[in-house]
C-alpha cells in the first residue's frame, strides 16, 4: 500500500491520468456550451452532464475542458477519475484523499469520504477552486455506496460548493443524472460542416488535400459519427489512398458484413463504423510485424476500454496468443515466435491506425480501445475463439498481477479489466473451472481496504460459480469461504459465522473432517464466533473455548 505524504500535496494539483488528445481534435459547439455555463468569472459551481451514444466524442469533449481549465490557472484541484464502476471511483477519491488531505491509505472507503468532505466549503479558509471529471459513468446506481445500508449509505456526487466543478460523461439518460441542478449537455454527431472540416484538418496536417465535395460525400457515408471519421482519417493517410476509392472499399466491404453491425448505434452509423473498422484492422494487420495487429486487438477488446497495462499486452501469456494466433497476412511463419518489442509494434500499427489509443508513457493505462472498436472486435469471433480468448486474458491479467500489492494504481487498473473481462465473457470464465483471476481480484479489493466491495464481489462470485458449477464443486466452496471471511471483515461477524458453520458442514460432506481446507473453515468460524470451535464431526455445531460440550456433543477442536 502506498504511504500517506506527510504534508498535503501544494496546490494546484492533479489526480488521474486525463485521456491525451485526440489526432486532429475537432471544436464543437459543445465545447462552447460548457465553456458558457461557468459564470461568475469562473467561480460559480455547475454540475454539467455530457451524454449521448457511443462514439461521438463525449470524452474527448470533457478531456479538452478539463485540459483548457488546468492550463488556464482557473483551478488548484483536478481529478479525473474513470467511473465505469463503483470500485474505481472510491479509488480514485480515496487516492485525492491521500495525496490533499493526509487520508489513511489502508482505508479506502474512509479515505474516499474524507476526500469528498474536504470538497465543501470551509468558512474561513482559503477557498479551492476544484473540478472533478467522472468519466464513462456506466450506471447512476455506481454513485451511492451501500445503497442498502442507510447507516453506511453515501454518495460519490462531489457536494455543493461555489468554488467547484463537477463533469460527467454517460451514454445514460437516467432522471436522476440531470436532477440537484446539474445541467445536461446532449452530444450528438458532427455536423457536415464539422465532419468536413475534421476530415480537411486531418488530411492536411500529412500535406494531403481532397476535394471538398469527396469529403462531404465520405461524412455522409459514415453518418457523420466521429469515431468512424476518425477511422477513415487514419486509413487515408497510411494508405495514401483517394477518397473516392476509399468510398467504393467502404460500400464494398459494407455490403458483406452482415452481423458486424454493434447495436449500440442506429442502424447506418453501426454498418459505417462496421466497414470503417474491417478496412482498418485489415490494413493493420499488414503492418510490421505482420499479422499480429488482429490477435492484439482481440485480446483488448475483452479488456478494460478505458486502459489496459501495456505489461498484460505485452507479458508472456500475451506473446503466446500472438504467436498462436498470428494471421497470414505476410511472409513471417505463423509458428514463429514473438517478442515482447513485435507486441509493441503491433500496438503502434493499431494506434497509427486508429483502433486503439497507445500511451506507452503512462504504462498503467497505456492501452484505451473505444468500446464501439472493441464491440465489432469481439463480433467477429466464433463462440469457441470468443472463449478461448477470454481465458487467455484472464491468464494475461492474473500474469501480470503483482505477488505483493504495493502499486495501488496497477492493481486497481488490473481490477478494473477483469471487470470488464467479466462482463464480457463471464461463462467462459467458469468452463471449465472459475478462473483463478476472479477469486484474485475479490482478495485484492478486501487487501485495498475496500472490505464491502470484496465481499459484494465474492457474493456475486459465489452465484455464478453455484450456477455453473454447481454447489458442491470445490470452486464454489471456496467462493463461499471468500464471501464469509470478508462479510466479517465487513463488520457482519454473526453473518460471517453462519456462512462459515453452513460452509463446514458441506466441507465435512464433500471432502471429509481431515481436509486442510474444511480445517481452514473451521479456523474461519472460530475467529467470527470469537475463540469458538467446530465441534469435530462437521455438524456445524460449536462449542465455547471455555469449555462445555457443542451442540451436538462433539468433542471441539481437532
């Protein structure tokens, strides 16, 4: 864990990694609405909303407003923070909290609070002139922490304060995101004039020209969507192809694909990002080192869009899937081996071409994928390859984890893709057995000081590993320990007590009374009943240190 500083940090100050901008970044309207809403010379607080569908530039919108704030000196405090979950939210608050208000680092929820409680306005103290950015906020629910739980309930929304900000980004239209006077902001696709422009930009900075009229035709056939703009850009400048002939290759290559289209968009802007994609990932594919961009893109559509450790792309599990999977589309054998540097050279040509976004200099988040990319990505995968794959990331992850937690912000982010490795594949993640990843990820949340969120993890855990494999398979037990330790670390010892004296009485059953692991869920029972003993005959009777029989007679610890 890491240390808490022993001064707050100096303002101004910044927490969270800001996304880098995009190539040939367009202005929009948007941009000046959010500009427009701060009154009061820059010092009234607004709570604004960016919303709409997928791949219209919603965080690139709030990455330029957080950037032209920073470096205008109008703020002390910025925090970005990814909102894709509650986990990653509390992190980042508990992260603000150790940095600028001395916050135990071994308690994250506490660190969290205290963070969020410095952010309201102190009578008689200088005043901070803060914005928070929660970006890609996947579910509105995510922001009130123990929901269930009126005594521990709070919410992740920074307070009101006249000296604050407050951005977010969501596809989510929920009431509750816009109520409290938070302004919503509606992003939608580029206008001709803006789709036109961005293309004419694009294709300048590499001293190339089009005509004005093929531009115009070119946004229309991809609907104006930013990021299949975006795509053709790219394609058009690695490939020094026309527009016109890349039009005629984008209505080609359209009229093939039939389930490429991500239902995420209306029905003409996913057929366009489907063709833009396919064009792309093909000429990637036969960039040096040959045919290792699409193996590279598989793996990282399963991940995390909103970064992936350059380590888990990179590591040996990663080099194996690349070599196994290499496409031929070049000269090089499909058998021969990769390294670790032909693995970074398939990022560049994924990068240079727009599929993904690579960072090497922020190596904890070096790899962001637009989730739209990744969904078309995924697509293309048969069941079996779709879980095939899945393991492999899983496999990639659980490599790169460290033994010893000391780089919170690594782990968090390995945290964060099995996240969304699971709710991309969850099935193939308990065939034929539940991967070991997922009861990793639990312990290290718990280890984080995040005591709650571990044992909601190993509680859903257990569901879906009953479910699969059903209530006597030896990961399903295991599950069911997890969940019962960390329900007491939660503060539920009689809960945690019960589960462990139900969890015993299936151990003694399956696996018998000598096993190290129905001894280890004796020694569990025996801590939350505070110096009480399994009986020994595995009945889930107990009896007390002091001494008398347990329910049932037996005669106490082995």
């Amino acid at each position: 864990m890491q240390h808490a500083p022993r001064e707050p940090a100096s303002w101004p100050h910044q927490v969270g990694l800001i996304p880098s901008e995009a190539r040939s970044f367009q202005h929009r309207g948007e941009a000046d609405r959010l500009r427009a809403a701060v009154g009061g010379g820059g010092t009234a607080v607004l709570s604004q909303v960016l919303t709409g569908m997928g791949g219209v530039g919603k965080t690139q919108l709030a990455a330029d407003y957080a950037r032209a704030a920073w470096d205008d000196g109008g703020l002390d405090v910025l925090v970005w923070v990814t909102a894709s979950a509650q986990s990653p939210v509390v992190s980042g608050y508990a992260q603000a909290g150790i940095e600028l208000c001395r916050a135990d680092p071994e308690d994250p929820e506490k660190a969290a609070k205290q963070f969020l409680a410095w952010l309201a306005p102190k009578p008689g103290q200088r005043p901070c002139r803060w914005l928070i950015v929660l970006d890609d906020v996947a579910d509105p629910s995510e922001l009130v922490v123990h929901p269930d739980d009126p005594g521990n309930r709070y919410s992740l929304w920074p307070p009101a304060n006249p000296h604050g900000r407050t951005l977010l980004t969501t596809r989510r239209r929920d009431a509750a995101l816009f109520g409290d006077g938070r302004r919503r902001i509606e992003v939608g696709l580029f206008t001709p004039a803006e789709s036109v422009a961005y293309l004419t930009a694009a294709l300048n900075a590499q001293g190339r020209t089009e005509a004005a009229d093929q531009l115009a035709a070119l946004a229309a056939d991809l609907g104006h969507l930013p990021l299949a703009l975006a795509q053709a850009a790219a394609y058009l400048i690695d490939s020094v192809e026309t527009a016109a002939t890349y039009r005629n290759l984008l209505a080609e290559r359209a009229t093939k694909l039939t389930d490429l289209t991500p239902d995420a968009l209306p029905d003409e802007q996913a057929t366009a990002l489907a063709a833009a994609w396919s064009l792309s990932i093909d000429r990637a594919d036969t960039l040096r080192p040959a045919g290792l961009a699409r193996p590279m893109l598989h793996l990282a559509s399963l991940l995390d869009a909103n970064g992936i450790p350059q380590s888990v792309l990179t590591g040996e599990t990663a080099l194996a899937h690349l070599a196994a999977h290499r496409t031929a589309s070049g000269p090089t054998p499909e058998s021969a081996p990769v390294s670790s540097s032909d693995a970074v050279r398939a990022l560049r040509a994924l990068n240079r071409l727009s599929l993904i976004d690579h960072q090497p200099g922020t190596p904890h988040q070096a790899v962001r994928v637009h989730q739209l990319i990744q969904r078309a990505t995924r697509d293309t995968l048969k069941p079996e390859q779709h879980d095939q794959h899945a393991r492999i990331a899983a496999d990639a992850l659980l490599a790169a984890w460290p033994d010893i937690e000391r780089d919170t912000d690594l782990v968090q982010t390995l945290r964060a893709n099995t996240t969304a490795l699971t709710s991309h594949a969850e099935g193939a993640l308990h065939r034929p057995d539940a991967h070991a990843v997922l009861y990793r990820t639990g312990g290290s949340l718990g280890k984080a000081g995040q005591v709650a969120a571990a044992a909601e993890h190993f509680r859903h855990l257990t569901e879906t590993v009953d479910h699969h494999l059903g209530p006597d398979h030896s990961d399903t037990l295991t599950a069911r320990h997890g969940l019962a330790h960390w329900q007491g670390e939660a503060g539920d010892a009689a809960g945690a007590a019960e589960a462990y004296a139900a969890l015993l009485e299936d151990r003694v059953r399956v696996v018998g009374p000598d096993h190290p692991e129905t001894l280890m869920t004796r020694a569990g029972l025996a801590r939350w009943l505070g110096g009480s003993w399994g009986c020994g005959r595995g009945c889930g009777g107990v009896r007390r240190a002091a001494g008398g029989p347990g329910a049932c007679g037996g005669p106490g610890p082995p």
